[in-house]
C-alpha cells in the first residue's frame, strides 16, 4: 500500500490492490478489515485504503530492512539491480535488528537503494526530491534519473545495457529522449519505470 502511494497521489483501492497481489479480491477484502481492525489501514467500502500513521510506520520500518539489504547485496556480493528484490524479500523477514544495523553502518548509512528507492532512516524519516515520471515530462524537460522501478528485470537490464542509470542525465525531446546529449531509444514501457528529477536541473517547471 504504501509503495502505491510512494510515487504518485492516488490512493490504492482493494481491487488494484488485488491485482498487485494476484488474489481474489475476496482476499483482500478480508486482509484489509484485519489491518484496519489492528488500527493498521483506514476504509470504508468500495472506496480507496489509506494507511494510518502505525501502519505507516510499520510498513516505512519493512522498506528500510528491504531497500538495505539490496544495497548491501549489491555492494558487498556483486549483485546486479535486476537480482536484489527476490533476494530481499527472503532476507528482511529473517534477519535481525542488529545485523540490520551493522549493514546500516557498514554501508555508511545510505539514502538510497540501488533503484533511486529512499531509505528510511531509523527513525522512519524519508528524504526524497521532487520527481516527475518520465513519461509525464515534456518536451525540453531535463533532469537526473532519480529512480528506476524494479518489477520488470527485464526492462531493468535493458535500461543498463543502454547506460541508463540512477544518477543518468536524460532529456526529453520531441522525438524520444537524449542520454548525456546523445540521442536514445528507450525499450517499450521504460518511460513508465523511471522518474527524473523536477527541480531547477531541468527547463521544465511545471
């Protein structure tokens, strides 16, 4: 729930949040009457679910176990961005506190994950910059790749291949998009996954 929301406004609703799931809605139906019986969720029937502040702080605690333990795999083992979140979705359930906190400092305490994704900090504060997606940029607009999504491995070593990064400089032209001044075709759907930074590195201010 908290991912849904984490890159655009729109609140989630229980049949998005099915499909998400690949369950029946009947699933999510119930799942969501025990969140919000736990004061986890708010909802009311057939309208959007909203996490409450616990539920926020819950879920920002599972971000940071999730989004460290990628970045340690990828520092310290090796791993490419397109290998990490099964990995990471195995490990934060297992490991404990305190050898979170010993990757936390052995990793100097980073704010990002490989994806551009935010690390919480302990304290459950989330820095993140004013974003656009790219598909959403217009013609003329510059910025830093600030985060490329990671449910499509396949578009991820896509984007590698053609040194498409976090950190990456794109620009939107009328015809596609330019990579550090030079002229790139993107795979189909990659618009979809990677968001540029919105600020003063690019000429659009909308």
């Amino acid at each position: 729930m908290y991912s849904h929301t984490e890159w655009q406004s729109a609140p989630i609703t229980p049949s998005v949040l099915a499909g998400k799931l690949g369950v029946a809605p009947s699933s999510v139906t119930e799942m969501v009457k025990k969140l919000a019986a736990s004061g986890l969720v708010s909802h009311v029937p057939y309208g959007a679910v909203r996490l409450t502040p616990e539920g926020e702080k819950r879920a920002l605690a599972m971000l940071r176990r999730h989004r460290l333990i990628e970045t340690w795999l990828v520092q310290e083992f090796d791993y490419a961005w397109d290998e990490v979140h099964d990995e990471a979705e195995v490990l934060e359930h297992t490991i404990s506190d305190r050898l979170l906190s010993r990757i936390d400092e052995r990793l100097g305490s980073p704010r990002f994950d490989p994806h551009g994704d935010a690390i919480p900090d302990a304290a459950g504060h989330v820095d993140r910059e004013p974003f656009v997606l790219l598909a959403d940029a217009a013609p003329g607009h510059a910025g830093r790749v600030l985060r490329v999504s990671d449910r499509d491995p396949e578009l991820l070593r896509g984007l590698e291949a053609l040194g498409v990064r976090v950190g990456s400089r794109l620009r939107v032209t009328a015809d596609g998009v330019e990579l550090e001044g030079s002229a790139l075709t993107l795979p189909a759907g990659a618009d979809q996954i990677v968001w540029v930074s919105r600020d003063a590195d690019g000429d659009d201010d909308e």
